[in-house]
C-alpha cells in the first residue's frame, strides 16, 4: 500500500520549516531572492529546480476580514500520474512510479527530454509540479524523501513540522485521520474540504475555498473545455481500473 | 508520526529489521512467532486486570522497586498461563532438545518452581540460574534465564501497566521490577496542551528489560553508573544511521543501545527492534564493552 503525506493546512503558520528540511535534505542550493516590487512574503516566488517544497501565501478580504491562507506546495505522488503518462509516450521508464511507496520519481533518463517535451509533460501535471534544471537538463520535483522512506524514516517536511501540520503514514491511516479532522474543521469552516484524496498521495485539507490558496491547489477539472491534462487523465483512467 | 497498537507495532518492526540482510531474515523467522505469541498473552493478561501491586512512596524515594520483595503468589494462575501458552513456541524457536524439553516442562509444571525463577529475576539472583540449568542440563547459560524472561515478560508487562508515569524516580534500575534497562529511546514528537503546536520529543526514557515499563532519565547520564562526564561518554552509530546507536560509558565499561523516535516513519516496537539491532551489539564487543543488561541478542557470539 502506497504512502500518503497529509497536509492540515489549518495548522499550517507557515513558519517555511519544511521548505528549509526539504532543501536541506536534498542538499539543494540558495536561490537569488527579492521582495520589491513582489510585495509577498511567499520567497522564492515560485517552485524552481532548488526548490522542490515551497509555502505559497495568498490573502483575501471575507466580509471585511483578511483572510491570510498558506499552501506547503509539492508534488501529489499521484496515483495516477500524468506525467508519468506522458513521459513514457517519449522515453519509457524515464519516470518511475516506486510500487512500495507510491513516490512518483524523475530518474536521470529525464535528462533526455528535449525542452518541448518537458513542456508538455510539465503542462500535463494538474498542480504544475514539475521543473527543469536548465544546466543538467534533469527534471526535478519532490521525491517524496523516497531514500529515507526505504529506511524506515518520515520525509523530511514531515519530521520538522512543528505545528502536525504535516503528517505521515500508510494511506488508509492518512485518509482516516483526514477524514476526521475533515468532520471537526467543517463546524467552523463549512468550505472546508479535501483536495483529490482519491488521486493522490499527498492529500491536502483546505478550510477556504481552493482558489483562496494557489491557482492549482486542486486539479483544474470541469473548468471550460477539455484540457490536454484532462484529456491525458482520461486516457489513464483504464490503468487505473485495470488497478483497482 | 503513525500511532499504532503493540501488534501491528510488533509486525511492521519485524518486516522493517527483515529487510536489513539475510542473516536478520532469518532470525526473523525463527523469532516472530515468539514475540507475536508474547503480545498476544500479555493482551489477554491485561484485559484480565490483575491485582496492581502497592506502591510505597518512602522505599521508592530510597530507590527500592515496586516488586522489591514482593511475593509473587497472588500472580501464580498468570505466570501458568503465560507458561502454558508460550513454553510450547519457545520450544519451537530455540529447538530445544527433546530431553531438555521433557525436563523443562516437568520443572516448571510446578508452581513454586516457576514463580522462583520469576523471583530470581527480579531479584538479580544468577546462581539461582546457574544451579537450576545445571540440574535441568540446560546449555549454554544464557537459555534458561531467557526462556524464564520470556514466560515472566507478559505478565510482569500486564501488572505494570497501570502504574503509569506517576512514579517518580532517578534511577538507572527500573521503579517496578528493579531490572536493568535493555534499550533506552529519545521520545518522538509528542501531543501538548497546545493545540498548535506539537512537542519537540527528543526525551530520553530508559526501557526495562523485563516488565517493559519506560521511565524517564536523565539524557546525559550512563544507565548503569550515573556518570554524566562528556569526556567519558561517546556515541557510536555504524553506516551513517545515527538514529540507531550505542551510548557508551568508559568511565564503567557499559554500553546501552538508544533509539531516536523522531527518526522513524513507523514506531518501532521496543522489545523487538533490540533483534534487528545485533550488528551494534558486534560493534560494542569489538570494543570490549559490556551490555548494561545481558539479553539473548546482545550476548550471541
């Protein structure tokens, strides 16, 4: 059975320790950042090639109140995985998907992708995970700290959380917990919900409205017509019975 | 971190130390059934809520244990139960002579008997040990007072386990049954009255070798001696797995192995873990250091 990270965004204060472990662990290194002109203390802006982890912060007015929302976003490890799909129409096996853990891998064979090809599969992803290093050329994203997993050990966000904000495990213990803290969080938040906990293995408990935290918290579906990643999700869903 | 119960504690302990090499495969196999069987008689002991022993405030504060002295006899129907159910499993696991096996079961089908090892135990008593494997013909001279902890173990576990953390207690020797620890573990991340935050962990509780209860001690002192001079102390961990590791003391020559909570997805079981950690108590007899508490796993040569 697959792991399952959950992320209680409730309890997230957004203090970027899992972003430092994430970039310590992978011994990844400093980005050249700024905040004129951007006026946010989300830093980096973005997900990059030394950031695989990042807290996202998104503010909005709620009948006068701010509402101040904060997002750890990573790779969802899905169970499904669209660029796992799309990869292999192009170079079989460059993306793996670890059957023990559930961690979906970019291997060295990404390299191999030529930057056309990277776009697409990066446009596959429903939550724009994946980036380029454009030195090496190697795809990068969360690895699910699938080499501490096989040796009995938490990923690293997991560990350092200091709020339990982030929690891991097996995933019908995951979605378990989620589901309950789900049911406490709704008296006081009635929006609050799941993001894609069918899909994937790192699930996501939002208390706001998804678009109140990041543009692809949840994945883009039954929004205007047919997307390629939609239309890609379509084409897995035999995969995913042949599964069960 | 996962919260689990003994059981499935037990079972994902032995699958983890299972893929550690061939040799832990092994011992798996010969061993699981043993530990798996333990639990499940030490479950049906609890739910038979056995008669708690008296805690007496003024011999603890002078560093004298719960069973100190205390007579087993009002214990005697559990001990035969737990005999019953596990003699037969540590028969199969440690292959046992057919002879030795006969004399085994002849002896400890008495009660006196088998509360007198129980007794020896607690009580430190080795040539009690000694005399009984001599006249029983069991070799080599660990075997018997295995086979007696591993009998004792749930029962003692079933009687302990009310008395909690509210013993208050200083000591390297367990408050309960007066045992030296096996295994000490720095505490994982921990629930606080907070309901933002969750505790750091990182205490250290020493884990008796017989009843299984946890107390806490301090974090920079032996277990055996007290002594808590850095210079002395050393910590010794093998292939960059610093979460598993040896707490050395060469001011008395003791070592005791420690476990880091916060570093395990999945929690490991205490009593178990202690199998799939031999290649450390290898590493400590090259170095010519004793265990604080002599176990089957860590006096195999």
């Amino acid at each position: 059975m697959p792991k399952t990270i959950l992320i209680d965004t409730s309890r997230c204060t957004a203090c970027r320790g899992c972003q430092i472990a994430c970039k310590e662990w992978h011994e990844l290194p400093a980005n050249k950042t700024y905040q004129v002109g951007w006026g946010s203390h989300q830093n980096p802006p973005d997900l990059n090639p030394n950031n695989y982890k990042l807290v996202r912060f998104n503010e909005h007015l709620d009948n006068g109140v701010v509402r101040w929302n904060f997002f750890p976003d990573q790779c969802r490890h899905c169970d499904i995985a669209p660029c796992k799909e799309t990869g292999d129409f192009y170079i079989e096996e460059a993306i793996v998907q670890d059957e023990q853990t559930g961690a979906i891998l970019y291997t060295s064979k990404t390299k191999d992708f030529s930057k056309e090809q990277f776009e697409e599969i990066r446009e596959a992803c429903p939550y724009d995970v994946p980036r380029r290093n454009e030195t090496t050329g190697l795809m990068v994203k969360c690895t699910m700290c699938n080499d501490r997993l096989h040796n009995g050990m938490p990923p690293a966000c997991v560990k350092v959380c200091p709020t339990g904000a982030m929690q891991f495990g097996e995933r019908e213990d995951m979605l378990k917990l989620a589901h309950s803290r789900l049911s406490d969080l709704k008296k006081d938040w009635p929006n609050a919900m799941l993001a894609d906990p069918d899909a994937v293995n790192v699930i996501y408990l939002l208390i706001d409205k998804p678009e109140h935290y990041h543009k692809y918290s949840v994945a883009q579906a039954n929004i205007g017509p047919m997307s390629k990643q939609q239309f890609l999700a379509t084409l897995a869903r035999p995969f995913k019975v042949m599964k069960g | 971190m996962e919260t689990t119960s003994a059981r499935r504690q037990i079972k994902s302990t032995l699958k983890v130390i299972k893929t550690r090499d061939a040799a832990y495969h092994e011992l798996v196999d010969r061993f699981g059934l043993l530990f798996e069987k333990k639990e499940q008689v030490r479950t049906a002991l609890m739910a038979a809520n056995l008669q708690s022993p008296a805690v007496d405030a003024d011999r603890m504060a002078a560093g004298m244990p719960v069973l100190g002295k205390e007579n087993l006899t009002p214990w005697a129907s559990a001990f035969r139960q737990s005999a019953d159910s596990l003699l037969p499993v540590l028969a199969e696991v440690l292959q046992l002579e057919r002879k030795t096996h006969r004399n085994l079961l002849a002896h400890l089908d008495n009660n006196e008997n088998l509360l007198g090892l129980a007794q020896a135990r607690i009580e430190g008593n080795r040539k009690h040990f000694e005399n009984t494997s001599v006249q029983l013909g069991i070799t080599p001279r660990t075997l018997l007072p295995y086979i007696s902890e591993a009998v004792s173990a749930p029962v003692f576990c079933a009687i302990v386990c009310h008395l909690g953390e509210s013993l208050s207690w200083e000591y390297g020797h367990c408050p309960v049954c007066g045992s030296f620890p096996s295994i000490s573990q720095l505490t994982p991340k921990d629930v606080t009255d907070s309901e933002y935050l969750v505790g750091g962990g990182g205490k250290k509780y020493l884990h008796c070798s017989l009843c299984g209860h946890d107390w806490r001690y301090k974090r920079n002192a032996c277990a055996a001696c007290g002594n808590e001079d850095s210079e002395s102390r050393e910590l010794i961990y093998a292939d960059g797995v610093k979460h598993e590791r040896i707490e050395v003391c060469h001011k008395c020559g003791k070592y005791i192995l420690n476990v880091d909570m916060r570093e395990y997805a999945s929690l490991p079981h205490l009593d178990t873990i202690q199998m799939g950690l031999i290649h450390l108590d290898v590493l400590a007899h090259e170095r010519h250091l004793s265990p604080v508490s002599p176990t089957l796993w860590n006096t195999i040569n």
